[in-house]
C-alpha cells in the first residue's frame, strides 16, 4: 500500500468520522440531550463553551 492510499484512507476514515459526529450532536440537541463529548471534540466545538449556550 502506498504512502498515497493510506493518506486517502485517513481521509475517507476522518469524514465519515466528522460526519457520524455531527449527526449524532444534532440528534442529541433535537432531543434536548446534552451531545457525548466526544462528537463535540471530533467536531472542534469546546465542550464548555457548547454547554454554556444550552
């Protein structure tokens, strides 16, 4: 495998990451639930920031 495909790979593996996160924040704040920390941070939101606006 070249250095090229396991670059893409990571790519491909952090958008899906990305994404998986957003949907489960937006879920969580549709539901009125605090989001897990854990898609905030993939997301690049500071969790105390986040809590201070709910």
């Amino acid at each position: 495998m070249s250095i090229n495909t396991k670059k893409r790979g990571n790519s491909f593996t952090r958008a899906f990451a990305v994404v998986g996160a957003a949907i489960a924040v937006s879920a969580a704040v549709e539901n009125r639930r605090r989001p897990a920390g854990r898609d905030l941070e993939t997301l690049g939101i500071d969790r105390d920031a986040f809590n201070r606006i709910l």
